[in-house]
C-alpha cells in the first residue's frame, strides 16, 4: 500500500454562507448533547456509594508500615478519580 505524501494538509471545502451555517448549528447541537451527557455522568459519579474501608490497612511509606487513617493523616473520606 502507498501513501501518497504531500506537504500541505487537505482543506476543508469553501461553501456558501448558509451551508456553514446549517453545519455549525449542527456542530452546536452535538456540543450541548455531549456537554449534558458529561454532566450526567459526573452527576451519576457524585451519587456512587461509599465504601467503608478498614481502617488498619497497613501502607509501605517512606519511612515503612503506616496505617490508611496515617497515610491520610486522619481524614475520615478520602475520594480518588
């Protein structure tokens, strides 16, 4: 298979006005429908359950063994992404 190599990127085609009009507005839509589905999802993680975690879960720190609570220094939740 050969690739045909140029030094210029392909543009885009020139349109009239309305024909990039009627594209943006649909390029907005997909925007918005893509933004309300990202606040949907980080809504839907906000109410995840907790999990209880024991407490003496023994971490290697820098100065070896140290329990969560220590590693954390004593928060009580901790929330990772």
């Amino acid at each position: 298979m050969w690739l045909l190599m140029t030094s210029e990127p392909a543009a885009p085609p020139v349109v009239d006005r309305s024909a990039f009009q009627a594209e943006l507005d649909a390029l907005r839509a997909r925007e918005k429908a893509h933004t309300h589905e990202g606040d949907a999802i980080a809504a839907a993680r906000r109410r995840l359950p907790m999990v209880k975690m024991d407490p003496d879960i023994k971490l290697t720190g820098a100065h070896g063994p140290v329990t969560l609570l220590d590693a954390f220094e004593g928060r009580q939740q901790l929330i990772a992404y």
